[in-house]
C-alpha cells in the first residue's frame, strides 16, 4: 500500500472512531437509564392495588 495511502486510511479510521464512540457510549448509556432498563427487557408492573395512594 502506497505511504500516503496508508496515512489517510489511519486518520480517517481516527476521525471515525473519535466521533463514533462518544456517540455509542451516550446512546447505550443514558437510553437505558431513561427507560430504567434495556429495551426489550421485561418492565415491574406495579399493581391496582398499591396501597401508594401520592
């Protein structure tokens, strides 16, 4: 592979991981904290009956 070719090919793939990761560590961070769990995963339903009565 040609020297410059090279040298592009590893600062592009930096610039992409630089700007990918923040983005995919905020997303699979702060999502499931908002939802108070993964999506997909089973909910606490809390019941009629609660005696909580806010």
């Amino acid at each position: 592979m040609h020297p410059v070719l090279r040298r592009f090919t590893q600062q592009f793939a930096g610039v992409v991981m630089a700007t990918l990761v923040p983005v995919m560590l905020t997303a699979f961070v702060s999502i499931p904290l908002n939802l108070g769990g993964h999506p997909g995963e089973a909910r606490f339903q809390a019941s009629l009956n609660s005696p909580h009565t806010t």
